[in-house]
C-alpha cells in the first residue's frame, strides 16, 4: 500500500488511498477511469478549484517529485490502473511514444492465424497498410494461398460455363 506522505505542503489525500488496492506487485487503482483506462482522480488545482487528474501522475509527483517538462510518465509493469511509484518513470513523450507503440505490437501480435496455422518466418507475408503507411499487417501465407487458389478456381469456373 502507498504510505501517506507530505510532500510540497499537500499531504497525499485518505481518499486517493481508499481507492487503491495491492494487487501482487502492483497498486491497482480502483476509482474512476477515462476512456482511455487511465485512472483519475479528482484533486484541487487551485484553492476552489478542482481538476480530474491522471491518478499516476499524482502518485508520481507525490513520491518522486515534479514531472520533468515535455515527459509522460511510463508504467513499467505495463498497467494503465498502476499508481505504484515503483512502476512509474518519466521519459520524453516522444520516446514513450515509440516504446508505447513497441509494446502494442508485442502484445497484440498473435502466435496463430485465424485458421490455426502458426506464424513462423516461413508462414508469415508482411503487407503494407494503405492507409497506415508505418503500420503493417502480418498475415498467413497458406491461408493466403487458399485464398487465392479459391479465388482462381471460382474465376476459371466460372469463365468455362459461359
């Protein structure tokens, strides 16, 4: 669990606490989210005002200090809800951007095709998106030549009964 500490004259609130939960290694937030998965939590900006702010954001500024200009804070353990300041580092948006990008891939890259069939470098064709230039699809190359067997056979067919 977080221990309430006092940092910048702003002891960290009962109620950010109250709305986390230990999870292994992990401190889960439990409040609310955006629609991004975020957790946030709503805090003062100013003396009457309040602010919905990104609740890893404030766990990291509490623990670790201000957030260096031009950085996103990254979770290390990889979990959108984690407010552990252990699993929180700064690094510059632009970096954070890439090594974001990086673990989408990794992680929404199948080990099969739709069909079962197993990617491996032999059984795999790389396609361009067209309208995602930096973006690539991977697909089955015995699916694909299935396809396109199929697609022969349905035109040759259908060409010798007219």
């Amino acid at each position: 669990m977080i221990p309430k500490i006092t940092l910048l004259g702003h002891q960290t609130p009962n109620n950010f606490l109250i709305k986390t939960q230990n999870n292994n290694q992990c401190v889960l937030w439990t409040g609310q989210q955006n629609h991004s998965g975020y957790a946030l939590f709503r805090y003062p900006n100013t003396v009457l005002n309040f602010k919905d702010w990104k609740a890893h954001r404030l766990s990291y500024f509490w623990f670790k200090g201000p957030i260096p200009k031009d950085n996103h804070i990254h979770h290390l353990c990889g979990q959108k809800l984690c407010v552990n300041p252990k699993h929180l580092e700064a690094m510059h948006k632009e970096i954070h951007q890439k090594l974001s990008h990086l673990e989408k891939t990794r992680k929404y890259c199948p080990l099969f095709c739709s069909e079962g069939h197993q990617y491996t470098s032999n059984n795999i064709y790389v396609q361009k998106c067209s309208k995602y230039p930096d973006y690539n699809y991977i697909l089955c190359k015995t699916c694909r030549k299935k396809r396109s067997l199929e697609n022969y056979y349905a035109k040759t067919s259908g060409s010798r009964r007219t």
